[in-house]
C-alpha cells in the first residue's frame, strides 16, 4: 500500500498449511483485530477438522467470523462471501477492530480488492436439471450442449471440467447471457488499493509439502474420517462445494469400499499439494498486490502491520 495512507484492514494469503492462521491470531491479538474467514471450504459449519478451521480454542482467543456459517446443502459463492464480508467489515469498524481477513481462496481476495461479476441466482429448478442431465448424459454431452448455447464460453473450458461447465450452462439458460459477459459487469471493490496490507506466505515448496502430508495424516488421527462419513450420511450432491473439499471425495471412496485408507490419504495428499501449487500460481498472476515472504519473515511482517494498524487507529 501507498505511505500516508490509514491502514483499514490486512489481508494474510498463502497456500494451504503455510502457517496463515498462526499468524492472523497473533496479528488480532496485537493489534486488536477481528479474524474474517476468507477460504471458501471453512465457511462450512460440516468440515471443521478437514478444512483445518481454527480450533474452539483459538476462536475464544479474538473474535472470528465468517467460519462455519453455511450448511453443506448450499451451493456458497463468491458473491455470497462478498456480501457476508461487507457486513464482517462494517462490524469490525464500528467495534473499532481491525479486520484481518485470511484465507486461501484467491477469488475472494480478488473479489475484495478488485470487484466481482454478479450473476443474477439460477432457479433451483434449473440447477437441478442441468445437474441430473449431467450424470445421465455425461460431461462430454454437456459441453456440446454448450458449445452450441455459448460457443465463446465453451471453447474456454476444460471438457473434463464438470464443475463450470455445468455452471455455464445454468447461467445461459437461466439469463440468456453468456458468463463470459456477466464477468465484465460486476460489483466494485469492498476496499480501496490504498487501504490496506496484504501478504502472501511463500513456503518453500519442499518444506510446504511435507507440511500438507503431515497435517492430514493429523487430521485423521483427530477423526476426519468420522467427520467425512457424517458428511456422506447426508446424501448431498456430490457437485457441492463441501462435497469436494480436499480429502472429502477420496475419503468417502474409502467408506464405500473403493479404496484402502492409506490409497485415500495418498490421493487427498496429493490433490492438497496440486492445489497449492495452483494457488501460488494464481496469486503471482493475479494479485501483485500481495507482498511475498517467507514464515520466517512473517513476524517482521506482522510487527509492521501492527504499527501500522496502530498509527491509524
């Protein structure tokens, strides 16, 4: 951010398992900040322990929000988190905390600095078809579906990518619009360029990984499995966002029999990791904004933040 200029929020990114959270609590207690979900898999009240969510303990320590607040039946988006941010912020002001938002999910931070596109909600009754013609006709069928409703759209996608392609097509049919369009017109930014610090926690990849293998051969000792199983019970679809969290499908595989606990883990692991990977690329490309460092810079970092916090209070 531009010297001069009143710190109004800090924004901690980072890969998975790069120590964010560690560093969100000690900023909030210093600075006497309010920690502001901003990972798309923790708003669900579900997936505590998979999703690495703060303990209870470290929620009683400084006041948290947006953790754990949505069912696993809904379909969360990038819009929603926007509007549920806008009301954590104005909270955090009129309390006159500092609002620390943290997270992974690279779409909410743009989102929150630069603005989002805003489609208009897909009647439920659309979702549904578009989601039940999908496992009867299969992802390649509903691509070519697309391509013949919004070409531009359809060349841009993944054939495999079940996901958005299902997405594209549910807005064309519901507004008649491509999404490619709705992406040009959109909401503007919840913060100014100058109106906060924002940090990247960049690991070294070796270390990060080997960070990711150990936490969630931790999380299945303190019962993720359970936790998943619970979630399976509920007969969700499994295109929900809860329902692909990481570890989530290939831990359910497991409970139906398809594979061996440690054939689970080792893909869970191993999907965590690509999306690590992704995300340090997403963040290079699409928020220069956010200052790199090292963890072992980050106390440096955050003494920073709090003076700044301070001199602006």
């Amino acid at each position: 951010m531009s010297e001069g200029h009143p710190i109004k929020a800090v924004l901690i990114a980072g890969p998975t398992a790069s120590g964010k959270s560690a560093l969100a609590l000690e900023l909030a207690s210093r600075a006497d900040g309010v920690v502001i979900n901003a990972d798309s898999m923790q708003v669900y009240r579900d997936l505590r322990i998979i999703t690495a969510r703060p303990t209870q303990d470290e929620e009683t320590r400084v006041p948290h929000r947006l953790y754990a607040h949505v069912d696993a039946a809904v379909n969360f988006s990038a819009g929603a988190w926007v509007a549920d941010a806008a009301k954590a912020l104005e909270e955090a002001r009129a309390g006159g905390r500092l609002p620390i938002l943290i997270g992974g999910t690279g779409l909410y931070f743009k989102a929150l600095t630069a603005g989002l596109s805003v489609v208009p909600p897909i009647p439920a009754e659309l979702r549904e078809d578009v989601r039940a013609r999908l496992e009867r006709n299969g992802v390649e069928a509903l691509h070519a579906e697309l391509a013949i409703r919004d070409p531009r759209a359809a060349e841009r996608l993944n054939l495999r990518d079940r996901t958005r392609i299902a997405r594209a097509l549910e807005v064309i049919e519901a507004t008649g619009r491509s999404l490619l369009d709705w992406h040009h017109e959109g909401q503007p930014p919840l913060l100014s360029k100058d109106s906060f610090r924002a940090v990247f926690l960049a690991p070294e990849r070796d270390e990060l990984y080997a960070r990711i293998d150990a936490r969630f051969d931790a999380m299945l000792g303190a019962g993720a499995l359970d936790e998943v199983e619970r979630l399976a019970a509920r007969g969700l679809d499994p295109l929900l966002p809860a329902m692909k969290a990481h570890g989530v499908p290939a831990l359910i595989r497991h409970l139906r029999g398809e594979l061996s606990l440690e054939e689970a883990a080792t893909i869970a692991r191993a999907d965590t990791r690509h999306y690590a990977k992704r995300q340090f690329t997403w963040f290079r490309h699409q928020l220069p904004e956010f200052e790199w460092v090292k963890p072992e810079q980050a106390k440096r970092w955050l003494a920073a933040a709090a003076d700044g916090a301070r001199a602006s209070g």
